[in-house]
C-alpha cells in the first residue's frame, strides 16, 4: 500500500470570540473599530476620494492619533497570535503538517463598501473589524488515493469540523490542491 502527501491551500476568514477577546485586551476592539470607521467615513467625505481605501494607506499617512493607531496594532497583534495558536492547535492531530502562508486581520484588506451604499457605516464596521482575521494556511493530508475534488473537500471538511467551536463564525473560502 502505497501512502501519498496531498498539500491543500485552504483560505478561511474567522471571527473571535468578544469573550476571548475581553481577557487579553485592555481596550475593546469593537469601540477601536467603531472609532476607526467614523474616522474614515469624515476623512473619505472631507477629501472626497470615491472609495475607501485599506487601513494600511490611513496609517501610512498618519489620518489617525497615535493612540489609535497603538490601539489597532496591539489588537492585530494579540488577535493574530491568538487566531495562529488555536488553528496550530486545533489542526495538528488532522494533519501531517501545517504551514501558514498568510494571516492578517481583514481590517487591513481593502473593503468592497462603495461610498454611496446607504449600509455603508455597518459593512465598514464589519469590515474593520479587528476580530475578524483571514489566513491562508496549507496543510497536508496522509492519503491512500490521490483525488484531488476528495481531497479539497475532505480538507475543507477537516478544518470546518475542528475549527467551528472556536470562533465566533468560520468561513473556508477556497481549497485547492497543491502539487
């Protein structure tokens, strides 16, 4: 019998719990993001840009007070780890091996929000988030057979199942098999 190593990018988008959250953080991360979507809301309508830019071009052009820019880089950071430590966990007994190639609250990617959408404050809100985080991980399975649609569903399968109870909500948004 002969035993293959089926690598899969799996690309999911993951929620933290505000309880979680609550006992590793001074500051609430949803006032620091409420905060931030104001903030970004005045600057868009004063300097009249058509769009909302990521969070990384509002930082680099010190819109923000220092403060707030600590308060979101503290969140990132504790939110980040804490997002790598329990997929690490949680995911090891399911797969041979784990490697992550991208994790990043979903408040630094650029939003979809058009300026004029009447909805705009609460899908900034969502967006800015900074409990929410996206990750692009692979992982490798230990299979007899290699069928690559079984195996991206099988995976995806995988990471739902041991992943649902630790976050507030759990999206997979693709898996693709890695040659």
């Amino acid at each position: 019998m002969i035993l293959n190593f089926t690598s899969i990018a799996i690309s999911l988008v993951v929620i933290v719990p505000e309880e979680s959250l609550a006992q590793h953080l001074a500051a609430s991360p949803k006032a620091v993001s409420e905060e931030l979507v104001a903030q970004i809301i005045q600057y868009e309508q004063q300097h009249q840009l058509g769009y909302y830019p990521a969070l990384d071009y509002f930082i680099q052009n010190e819109v923000f007070d220092q403060d707030l820019i600590d308060a979101v880089r503290n969140i990132a950071w504790v939110v980040t780890g804490m997002v790598r430590n329990e997929v690490k966990i949680k995911l090891r007994p399911a797969f041979s091996n784990i490697k992550f190639e991208n994790i990043q609250p979903l408040a630094y990617t650029m939003p979809t929000v058009r300026v004029t959408d009447t909805h705009k404050s609460e899908k900034l809100n969502e967006h800015f988030s900074l409990s929410t985080v996206k990750l692009n991980l692979i992982a490798t399975l230990i299979q007899k057979v290699v069928d690559e649609q079984a195996a991206r569903s099988f995976a995806g399968n995988l990471v739902y199942r041991w992943l649902k109870d630790s976050f507030s909500d759990l999206k997979i948004t693709s898996t693709t098999v890695v040659n």
